[in-house]
C-alpha cells in the first residue's frame, strides 16, 4: 500500500507521515524534497506556485509510489494535494494507494506556519493554500478526512485501524503459523 497524507502547510502532513511510516517500518518521503530548485526559490520568495509548477512535482511524486508499487513496498508520502484534480492525479490507477486529508483552519494553519523555522514555506504563504483548496467530496471514496488538530499519535491509530494497516493479534485459542496446537 501507499499511503498519501495530504493538506494545507502546517496541518502535520510530515508529522503524521513519519509516525506511521515509523510504525509500520515503512519508507517515508516528503512530498517537500520532490520540488525542484526553481520552486522552492519561488515559495521561498513569497510567491505561490501555479499549475505548470505543481504538475512537474506532482509526476515526481507518482513516480516514486509507481517504483514502490512495482516492487511490492508500501511506503508513506506527504503532499498537499489541495486541489481534487491533484488528488485524483494521485490516485489514478494507483489503486494501491489511500490518502489522508488532514482538515485545519485558515487561522490554526497561519499559526502553526508561523511558529515554524527553518521552512521554505512561511506563514505568509498559508493564502494561497487555502486560495488552491478544494476539500475533498464525500464521492472522494480513497481519501480519509481527519481533523488535523487531534494528537499525532491518535490521528496515525485512527489511520492505521481504518485501513487495516497492523496484523491483528492471534485470536485466543490459536497457535502461530509453524506452532500447530494439539488437541488435549
């Protein structure tokens, strides 16, 4: 499986994104480190990206879930896939892929971007996610809507559980494979 955690800057996509890839000892990536130079300069500057930026990034990042899904890994990507023509992008004939969409305010996203260092994507930025931002539709049936603001470690539980994602515990009762029980 792969798995998409997507949202505006600031709602804990890398956050949520490492603690389940942790968990699971899959591979994670930030949808981040796929930009190219130019983009980055750009966002760093202060001016937002426009389609002819993000579809370049976007086929990136489909490339590398294709590499992983072709070799049978299930990895973890954070993006922000703000927009369903993005999101479907993503998804199209991947159907190995989910995606999680974590919600936040414009006001909960503008605080959390400012008290952030180090990050190409400053605070004053968080309009022009919010401008791109189409919420994904109940008709979205690959995307998982969670509000952002829940603890990390509850919101990776919450994924983990709705898609099935940790073997379950033996069933009292049974042995494990390659420890046949005997009856008495």
């Amino acid at each position: 499986m792969i798995l998409i955690i997507a949202g505006v800057a600031g709602s804990g996509k890398t956050t949520l994104g490492e603690l389940i890839a942790s968990e699971l000892s899959w591979e994670f990536a930030d949808g981040d480190s796929f930009h190219s130079a130019t983009n980055i300069a750009k966002m760093r500057s202060g001016r937002p990206l426009d389609d002819s930026d993000r579809w370049p990034w976007l086929a990136a990042i489909g490339a590398w879930m294709d590499e992983r899904i072709a070799v049978g890994q299930s990895a973890v990507v954070a993006c922000s896939a703000l927009a369903r023509r993005y999101r479907e992008a993503l998804l199209a004939r991947r159907p190995e892929a989910r995606m999680v969409f974590l919600e936040l305010s414009r006001e909960q996203a503008q605080m959390r971007c400012h008290v952030r260092h180090g990050h190409f994507f400053g605070a004053a930025m968080v309009a022009s996610q919010f401008a791109e931002l189409e919420p994904p539709e109940p008709d979205e049936d690959r995307v998982l809507v969670l509000p952002s603001t829940k603890p990390p470690e509850v919101l990776a539980e919450t994924v983990i559980a709705e898609y099935g994602l940790r073997e379950p515990p033996l069933a009292s009762g049974h042995e494990s494979p390659g420890h046949p029980s005997f009856p008495s």
